[in-house]
C-alpha cells in the first residue's frame, strides 16, 4: 500500500536521510523515499501501518508529516513566503544597529559617549537586539535542538548550535563588563552580532531557495492550470455545472467551443477539433468525432462535444505527467547513494570538527585567546553546507523533468539520464516507431462479384481491433455492416475469422490461407509473393474453398524518419531496425529511411535476447518501441524510449515517454540529458568544492597570512552556497529542444 506525505520541515539531505533511517525502523514499512525538492514522503507498507503510526514515527524523528491525496496537493498547497518575508524585513531592520554597535568598537569615534560609558550599556542593547532575531527565528532553535536530542542533526542544528553559543558567550562576556566597568571599550567586543546575523542571512537564503524551487515546480503548475475548475455535466437530461474534482468515471460532460476538455474521455457525439498541444506537444489541432478520445486539459476547437469520462483523476494523462515530473527529482544511481551516505554523516563530523577546531586553538595558541578559538569554531559551524550537497541533484532533476514534460517528454525513470552518457547503440521498433503505424491499403484484387460478401468483409475488420483493420475499413468505406453477423474471434499469428449466417469467413496471411485450402490458384499465389517482394503486406479474404479478395497494405515510414536516422549517426555507432515483419519488407523500410542493420522475424518475446546479445557485446544499448510487445526489450535495454499512443502513457516498462509522435525528440532526449549532467556535475563540483576550501578557512587554517573569517561572515558564505546551487540550476530553463 502506497501512501503520500507532505513534511514543512525537510530541508537537506540531512533531514531526508533522517527520515528515510526513522521509517525504515518502524514495523510494516516496505520502503520509504523521502523528497527534500517536493519536501513529500512515499511510503510503501503493508496493511498493518496506520497513517498515525507513520506521522507518529517521523514526529519522534523530529518531523512534521501530512496525509495527502496526491503528488498534485503538493503544488496546489503552496506555503505563503509572506511571514518569512516581513520576519526577515523586521530582522534586518534590528541587525543595522546592532551591527553598527557591534562592530563600531573598532572605530575610535563611531559610537556615542553615553553608550560606551558604563560599557555594559551598548552590550545590553546589542542583547535586547539579538534577543528580539532570535524571537523571530526560533523556529531554528526549536528544530535544531529536536534533531539533535534523537540524534539526528541537520541544518538547522549547525545554525543552532552556532548561534546559541555565540549568545551564550557573549552573555558571559557582558556579565563580566557589568561586574568590571573599567574594561576598556575597545576591547569589549562580543559575538551577539554574529549570533543575530546567522540566523538572518540563513533565512534569507532560504527564502531564495524557496523561490528557486516554485520557479523550479512552475511547469507542473502551469499543467494544473489547464483543468478547468468547473465542468457542464450530463445528469438526467439536464446539464449541471460542477466542480471537476467530483467528476467520476462513466459521467458525460458538455464540451463547449473554446473550452478545456476537463478530463480523458470518448467523444460520445459531435465533431470538432482538439489543441493538445500543452499536453502533448503536437501543435497541430486534431479532429475529434464519435469514438476518438480526449485527453484531459486539452482545448476545444470549433464544435461541441459530448464525452464520456473513461478514467478516474488519479489515472488521467495530466495526473500521470504530474507524477512523473515530481518523482524524477529523486534520481537512484551509485553517485546519489554516496551523496546520501555523505550528508548523513556531515553534520555529525562537522560538529567533531567544530570542537577540535576550538580544543586545537586553545592549545596551540601560545596567548590561549578564547575569543579567537571561539571564533574559529563557531565559524566552522555555520560555514558548512549540507543543504548544497542534497539539493546539487534534485533540483537540477526537477528542473530538467520540468523542460522535458514542457517539450512532450515524459521522464519515467531519472536514472536514465545518468545512463545516456555511455549509450552507443539504437534498436528501433518499425511499426509506430519509423513507421506511420497506419497500413493503407496501397492495391487490391477483388475476385468476387458480391456486395454481401464484401460487407462481410467490412463488418469482420470493422469489429476486430488488429491495427491491420482500419486500412481494410477505409478501403471498404463503402460498404455497411452485414446483418448476417454472428460472432468473430482470433487465430494469433495468422489472421481473424467471423461466423455468419451463410458461411464462415477468414482474413489473414497466407500460412493461414495454406492451412485451410489445399488447392490454391497459382496465379494468386505468385501475384502475392511478386506483392510481398515489393514491400506490400498482402491480407487475404477467403473461406476453405474459395479466395473473395487480396489487399495489399504498406505502412509508410514518418515524414521525418529519414532526417532521424541521418542525425542519429552523429550520435551511435549502431542503428538497428528490430521488428517482426519478413525480410522484405522490413529491408524495403531500412533501405527508405537509411538503416543499414535490419534484425527481422522476430517474435515479441524473442526482442528482448537481441537487446542482450547486444549487451553481452559490450554495446549500451537504447530501445525504442510502442507498446506492449516492446515492454520485455525496453525493459532490458539499458535505456528504454517508449511512443503513447494517444492518452496512453502508461508505459512502466519505459525510462522516457514520448508523447508526440516525434522521432527529434530522442535527439531532444540525448541533447537535454546531457544539459541536466552537466548541471548537476556544477552543482556537485560547487557543493564539495566550496566544503573543501572554506571549512579550513573558517578554521583559521591560513590565519598566519590573515586570512580569517568572522562566524558572521561564514553564515553569508553558508547561505551563499545553497542560493548557487539553485540558481545554477535554474539555468536549465535556457535550454531549447531542436524541432524538426
């Protein structure tokens, strides 16, 4: 059982990590995946687990969780940065004077008389001051100290720590002025600043990583706004307006011209077209009449129609994208799984690090300053940042699945993008894939004079649902659904057969038509092997003594295969055409479209041993396909592409969908995978690198060449690491996919 969960207190690795080691502990849980980008939890347990017990376990842990219904919630229920805002406005407001009395102890004229003398009147103020931030962000405090009580420490205990103590020392420092006066006030400085200013600068940065992260969620945002939020439903004879969160299953809406479709359905009557370009991609609209389905948050032409609801919200094409675009911010390879381990161990360390930074100065200093050791370990305290590292790759994933669904790409695995980089082969699918996937009926021969038996014929393909019938029903157009009609059924491999009144009628290859008739006409046998040899698909019609008709069908390669294939060569080394066509015209198809490897005859389930031979070759293998006969290989292959099929994009086996019928959008795929690992290869480099350097600055490595950093200083350097990561990853919206 899957359950979903928002947590308002995720903010790094640290804390995913955390939460992910609390769950795993508890009784019944399978699995859990905590997500620091969509601050979400999925848990996936068995019946025994309440939600109370989950929300119970994670509290301990020091989280808050809530039950939601769906990924959606997590972007609808936006949290306002409003009180953040005014909190830091009023924060900074109090931190200028503060600094300014602080820091004016260096300067000989900067502070008035009557607050240097008692000296303890400037340091009352600087704590009334501090005190006052602190109010404001307490929440720290209380979320630093719950973590580090179970033991859990995070961020937020690095900010806590480095403020409390600079509070508690500066409060030991003013009681020891208040007891001496004659100090002089030059040498009365205190770290009441420093205490102040981290938590300000912190939340400052939080408030920008936040705004970077709902920049970051705007495409989801933006596919929510195409559900409209009202509906004219069918009920009764009368049509009611509702809200479209109660539509169901089976209900019948009202369509208007110029309006969004509300959710996947069957035109049930009229005729119009269709924009799905938001959804899919295709900017071209498409026509829509009895029987064709309607993809939710699609917009309505001209016409009005009537649709009959075929799936549930949950299980709708825009639910499905949503999804996919929120999961694929939490990609699963080696190098995540390091990072992981990494952050949960970094604030711990940082820590250790921070008390034998302090316990080395004072040892080794030969005046003991106390203040500069202080100093020093507060410093290395606040300048660590886990929050970089967790977000270095979600956020940038987030990002990338944003501009991939944006452009009619669905990411259904993220660990795909990692792969890419080392893919060499192609395996093409024909049917759906380069070609069309319609057949046409390119010539017949008709050797029977009868109207009844050719509306026998219709009537047959017009009720089977074998991708080879429509070419045969828009042949026979003309033709009407005969009356003697019984029943019909299937002969997997070979054709289809209908029982009517006067006969039994049979359609398919000729294996089919050799099994059931002994004595065929010669004539008939060679202008179907001549047929066959020029890349037609002869279906013939018949019953065990007679043949009615032969229709030569072709299936046409796509307008821009042959552009495809040209440009994929820059990309592989292998190009293989993988389908279970005959030779012929799987070679009349390759030689079209400019494949020069063709692996033909194969059987659905034989698809996937190509892909593996493939493999054991040393080949990275990519497999493009349509459906369900390619779910074995595009599951083996290293890298699965599958083609939807209209609103179908329930494509498991698949690690990217394509929703338009586009073979550019692999290239898009290639070209924008490696956009994304480039970005996150920044975002990581940035995120050790800037640990690397300035933990031993902050530790006052190279203060013998005066190089040191106040603790108020690291806290800017913290914030700043986070702001970089995010912002380096917004610069993935630059990118542009190549139309063809």
């Amino acid at each position: 059982m899957e359950k979903l969960f928002s947590c308002n207190n995720m903010h790094c690795a640290a804390c995913k990590g955390n939460i992910e080691r609390a769950l795993s502990k508890l009784p019944g849980v399978i699995s859990s995946e905590a997500n620091s980008i969509t601050s979400s939890v999925k848990v996936i347990t068995n019946k025994e687990v309440s939600d109370e017990d989950i929300i119970k376990c994670c509290k301990e842990a020091g989280y808050n969780l809530e039950v939601i219904e769906d990924d959606e919630s997590l972007i609808v229920k936006k949290e306002s940065s409003k009180g953040l805002i005014i909190r830091i406005i009023i924060g900074i407001i109090l931190l200028i004077p503060l600094l300014y009395l602080g820091m004016g102890v260096m300067y000989e004229n900067a502070i008035p008389e009557f607050l240097k003398s008692p000296v303890y009147v400037s340091s009352y103020v600087q704590l009334g001051l501090t005190l006052i931030i602190i109010g404001l962000f307490f929440n720290y405090y209380i979320s630093g100290a719950k973590a580090l009580i179970k033991l859990s420490p995070n961020m937020d205990s690095l900010v806590f720590l480095g403020s409390l103590f600079s509070l508690l020392y500066s409060i030991y420092l003013i009681i020891t002025f208040t007891i001496d006066p004659s100090i002089p006030y030059t040498h009365t400085h205190i770290y009441l600043d420093s205490s102040a200013m981290i938590l300000v600068i912190v939340s400052i940065g939080k408030l920008i990583e936040n705004l970077s992260k709902r920049k970051a969620k705007n495409t989801i945002s933006e596919l929510l706004k195409l559900r409209p939020k009202t509906a004219h439903l069918v009920k009764g004879g009368a049509i009611i307006d509702v809200d479209t969160k109660f539509l169901k299953k089976n209900d019948i809406i009202l369509v208007k011209p110029g309006e969004t479709i509300s959710s996947d359905g069957m035109v049930v009557s009229g005729i119009s077209s269709v924009d799905e370009s938001l959804i899919s991609g295709e900017s071209l609209p498409v026509n829509k009449e009895e029987d064709s389905e309607v993809i939710g948050g699609s917009i309505n032409g001209e016409g009005t129609l009537k649709v009959l609801i075929t799936k549930e919200k949950k299980d709708n094409v825009l639910s499905k994208i949503i999804s996919l675009v929120m999961e694929a911010s939490n990609m699963n390879t080696k190098l995540t799984r390091k990072i992981d381990i990494v952050s949960r161990y970094f604030v711990p360390i940082v820590i250790f690090l921070s008390i034998l930074t302090f316990v080395l100065w004072i040892s080794i200093d030969p005046t003991h300053d106390f203040n500069n050791a202080f100093s020093f370990g507060v410093g290395v305290m606040v300048i660590s940042c886990p929050c970089a590292l967790g977000l270095a790759t979600p956020i940038s994933l987030l990002v990338g699945s944003s501009i991939f669904a944006k452009n009619g790409i669905l990411v259904n695995k993220s660990e795909a993008i990692e792969k890419l980089k080392d893919v060499d082969t192609i395996v093409l699918d024909k049917t759906n894939t380069i070609t069309k996937g319609e057949l046409e009926v390119e010539k017949a021969s008709i050797f029977t004079k009868s109207l009844q038996i050719l509306d026998e014929i219709y009537t047959l393909e017009k009720y089977s649902s074998h991708p080879l019938a429509k070419g045969i029903v828009n042949y026979l157009s003309k033709s009407k659904i005969s009356e003697n009609f019984i029943s019909s059924g299937v002969e997997p491999g070979k054709g289809i057969y209908g029982s009517f009144k006067d006969e039994k009628l049979y359609i398919g290859n000729i294996s089919y038509l050799k099994s059931l008739q002994q004595n065929i006409d010669n004539k008939i046998l060679d202008e179907i092997e001549n047929e066959n040899k020029n890349g037609l698909l002869p279906l013939i019609a018949f019953n065990e003594n007679e043949i009615y008709s032969v229709f030569y069908l072709k299936d046409k390669i796509k307008d821009n295969a042959k552009e495809f294939i040209s440009e994929a060569k820059k990309h592989f080394k292998r190009i293989i055409l993988l389908t279970g066509d005959n030779k012929i015209i799987a070679s009349k198809i390759a030689l079209e479209a400019g494949i020069e490897e063709v692996i033909s005859e194969v059987l659905p389930m034989d698809k996937d041993k190509v892909i593996s031979k493939l493999q054991e070759e040393g080949h990275k293998v990519i497999m493009v396909g349509d459906g369900v006969n390619d779910s074995i290989a595009l599951n083996r292959a290293d890298v699965g592409i599958g083609i939807a099929k209209g609103s179908d994009i329930a494509l498991s086996s698949s690690d990217f969908i394509l929703m338009r019928n586009n073979l550019f959008d692999i290239i898009n795929i290639l070209n924008i995978s490696k956009k994304i690992r480039n970005n996150i290869t920044l975002n990581l480099f940035w995120a050790f690198i800037y640990n690397i350097i300035c933990i031993p600055i902050a530790a006052g490595c190279f203060a013998s060449l005066g190089v040191k950093l106040e603790p108020m200083y690291c806290s800017m350097l913290m914030a700043l690491s986070s702001v970089t990561v995010c912002l380096n990853s917004l610069t993935l919206f630059l990118t542009t996919r190549r139309k063809k």
